[in-house]
C-alpha cells in the first residue's frame, strides 16, 4: 500500500485567475507583502500496490489521464509507504 | 523575498464529495488499485519581506482568515528564501 501525494500546477505561463482574485482578497485583508499567489491542487491517492515501480508508473498515468491536464499545468508526486486500513 | 508552499486538506473526518468523484473516474478507467482520494488545494504565495519569523507569522494568519476554513480544512506549508522578479 503506497500514499501518493500530487501537486498540480499551472505552468508559468498560464494566466491564473484564481490566484490573482486570492491575492486581490489577501491585500484587501491588509497583507500587503504578497506580491504573487499561484492556486493549484493537491491529492492524496491510496493506492493498493506491493511494487514501488508499478505504483509510481500508475500515479503518474493517472495524472497523465485524468488529474491533470498537461496541456496547462504540470504535475508532479512523491510516493510513500503507507498502512492499510 | 519568500516563497511560501500552502497545502490545505479537509479533515480526515469530514467527507469529501470530489475526492470520491475522482476515484469513481480512476475506476472507471482501470486504475483499480486506487482505495481512497482525498482532494485539497496547494496555493504559492510569494512574500515581500525578509525576516523569516514574520513572514511564516503572516502566512499562517492568511491560512486562518482566507486560504482555510478551519472548521473542515487542516493547512501546513513550507517556507523558502525565494528572488523576486
């Protein structure tokens, strides 16, 4: 059983409403020291395998097919050992 | 200058609608050995200041009044001297 964690991004130079409308609210809260908010995701995935290579091949698969859309954003993971439950 | 890494997950007792909209899909697509996906949110913040002390202050008070709900969402983040651009 492995814990995957992904982080999907947009690349650089994709415009990101999102954190521009976040850094909006944060200066209008009075923190006026950010100077640039970029919004992503994170995932957590359980993924029932015994094999590190076949599971790390399955994440990145997964982020390929569905998490994320690599035409706008890069993705990236770490896998870790994880306790059924 | 710092570059603050936000993850911000729900609570693991809170449940989580889009995480099991996600699984269903993974499913669907014949990556069965997914047992659980929880969905969060991963925000980069850059901070114009220079003491790390403070700015670490500052990015917890943003996840606690705007980037979190603190009722269903725990948050973490990492701080990085960053340069600005």
């Amino acid at each position: 059983m492995y814990l995957a964690k992904v982080y999907i991004t947009l690349k650089p130079t994709v415009n990101d409403p999102q954190g521009l409308t976040i850094k909006g609210a944060l200066h209008t809260l009075g923190f006026t020291s950010v100077q640039d908010v970029r919004a992503g995701k994170y995932i957590e995935l359980k993924i029932n395998e015994t094999e590190t290579a076949k599971a790390e091949r399955e994440v990145n698969e997964m982020c390929r097919k569905l998490l994320a859309n690599p035409v706008i954003e890069n993705f990236r993971f770490e896998l870790q050992p994880a306790q059924s439950d």
